[in-house]
C-alpha cells in the first residue's frame, strides 16, 4: 500500500512524482559514490608518490584507468537506456 489513501488525486500525483524524483536523486549520489570510490582505486592503484610530473608508467596507469572508465560509464549508460526503452513500450 502507498499510504496516500488520504490524500486526493492530484495530491496522490504530486507524492508519486516527488517519490519518482527522490528516487532519481538517490540514484545520481550512488553514482557519485561509485565514481569516487572508482577514482580512489585508480589513484592508489597509478600513483606511487605525487610529484611535479607524471612518470610514464604512472601516466600509462591513469590513461588506462580513465579508458576503463569511460568503457564502463558507456556500458552502464547503454543498458539504463535499453532499460528506458523498454519501460516506455
């Protein structure tokens, strides 16, 4: 039960697209969370000691990191679109 029993139809309305919203928010943070915790591992994975320059093996490390990122973001983005689609039809 939704608990809007109360409420009148354009109440019930306003209360499921403000849930819908909620939800979307929640979604976009655990995003967020992912990308830093990604970010995180890929620094302590790439990054020895910080310095004025990059290192080639470092350099190469990140590069890596970013590709497999941006791999991974395409991925994810291309399925929640196929998602999308399918929810719509």
């Amino acid at each position: 039960m939704d608990n809007f029993d109360n409420f009148s139809v354009s109440e019930k309305v306003d209360a499921t697209e403000l849930q819908r919203m909620i939800a979307i928010e929640q979604q976009k943070a655990q995003f967020q969370a992912q990308v830093h915790n990604f970010t995180d591992i890929c620094w302590d994975k790439c990054v020895d000691s910080p310095g004025s320059k990059l290192d080639y093996r470092t350099e190469t490390c990140l590069v890596s990191c970013v590709e497999r990122f941006i791999d991974t973001t395409l991925t994810i983005t291309n399925r929640f679109t196929q998602m999308v689609q399918k929810g719509a039809h």
